[in-house]
C-alpha cells in the first residue's frame, strides 16, 4: 500500500501525466493528446507557473519570529531533510534543513521543554538509519540535553508520524498535547491536519519557503522553462493531491462512526 501511495502519484504529476498523454495519442492515433501532454509540459515548467502553484501550497503560512511562537509541551520536527551517504555519518542536509534548525532555535528559546524527531525510514531502505536518530545526534551536538529529545517509533509518510507522536506523547482522549509543529510551509496544511487529527493542539511552525515575494517583478526569466520550475510545479501538485486524499479519507472516518 505504502508503494502505491508513493508510486501511483508519479502517473497524475509531471511529468508522468505528460508522457502518459503522449503514449495514449501514438497509440490511438489522437495527435489532439500529443499537442496537449507537450503544452502541459511547457507550461508546468514555466518558473512563474510553478511559484504560482507553489505559492497556493504555502498559503496561509508565513515565517513566525522564534520570540513569537507560543510555549508548548513539545517541539516535533517532521523528518525529510537529510542524506544518508558514505563518508557522512550523520547525513547531508537537503533543502529542508530549517525544519532542523528552527527546532533547536525553539527549544533554546525555551518554548517547550521535549524536542520530538520523528523516525522516517522507508522499507525499502532497511540499511539507512531513521533520520530521527541522525537528527537527534546533531541536536546533542548543538547542545540539547539528550534527556529533552525525544524519537518517535520508525514511521514511513507524515500519517505515520502522527500517529507515532501521540502514541510517544501519551496523546488519549481528555488528554490532549499542545505541540509546536515544524515542517516545510508546503506541508504544512497537510500535516496540520493529521496532527490535529491525532489529538493533538497544533502551533504551526511552516519553514523552508518556496516561494519567492508576489510583490518581485516577473521578468523573461519567468517564462522561459527550468527543470525547478517543474520541481515546484511537482511538489505542489502532489502537496494539494495529498491534501484532498487525508481530508477526504478523514471525513468518511467522520461520517462512519
């Protein structure tokens, strides 16, 4: 299921869709889809499409001053931003590293007293570390006290990472646990979601922005394609699909109890 979930996406998203509409046109003779999956891919690599997009993601969020985060229980810190390779032991930080570093600005600046990393591996990887492990090990380095870090159980996508944090915070019913949650602001409302779902009082902390400023001058550049503008265009697409899978899974739950 879990490889579905991560390999199904890839036919809804560029370029998969595109390549999967040109298929369709040579193989039934539909020239009409052949022009449309070569448009579709044009357009989705424009940069100012994919900031467009990925400027949908990230509302509402923006970047909250550390001093203005109110306190909490805990601090949870999604995972999703290291490398595992050789020579690094304790990974190489990818795009997301402020998820990283804005939890050990909060827990430094006294905002809650537990700094929560979860455990992301997936099966398919059964030699990597879970990246909480790493994270926490550079948290301790940074000067947390390892008896303030918590690590959640292995988990594989953000569902996961909820359900593990609960379990870890001793989140029940009449008990709830008021976090501080960082993540990408891409993520942000999906992951909101599950946490709150999980029973927890979520203060979102959105980090690692996209986006640029609507209020930046657009100029040629903007229209000319780039293999980021499509990486934005992807992230954001397969954030909203996310969004509108959990939301609709959770409302059937709603509806079935």
């Amino acid at each position: 299921m879990l490889i579905l979930s991560k390999l199904l996406p890839l036919l809804v998203l560029p370029p998969g869709i595109c390549l999967l509409l040109a298929i369709a046109g040579l193989l039934f003779k539909r020239r009409s889809l052949v022009w449309i999956s070569l448009a579709l891919l044009w357009a989705l690599s424009l940069p100012v499409v994919g900031q467009a997009l990925m400027h949908r993601t990230e509302e509402p969020w923006h970047r909250v001053p550390v001093e203005q985060v109110r306190k909490a229980d805990a601090i949870v810190v999604l995972s999703g931003m290291l490398q595992q390779i050789h020579g690094a032991p304790l990974g190489e930080f990818g795009e997301a590293a402020d998820r990283f570093e804005s939890g050990i600005d909060l827990f430094k600046a006294g905002k809650a007293p537990v700094l929560v990393f979860t455990g992301g591996q997936m099966p398919w990887d059964p030699d990597c570390v879970p990246e909480g492990e790493l994270l926490a090990a550079r948290a301790r380095l940074r000067g947390v006290p390892a008896g303030s870090i918590r690590l959640t159980s292995t988990v594989a996508n953000t569902a996961g990472e909820a359900l593990a944090t609960a379990l870890l915070l001793g989140v029940s019913p009449g008990k709830p646990k008021r976090i501080i949650l960082v993540t990408s602001a891409f993520h942000m409302q999906r992951a909101l979601m599950l946490f709150m779902a999980a029973g927890f009082e979520v203060e979102p902390c959105p980090v690692d922005f996209w986006a640029t400023d609507l209020k930046s001058r657009t100029t040629l550049l903007d229209f000319i394609p780039s293999a980021n503008a499509m990486n934005d265009s992807a992230t954001a697409l397969r954030e909203m699909i996310g969004q509108i899978v959990y939301s609709s899974g959770m409302r059937f739950m709603t509806l079935a109890r």
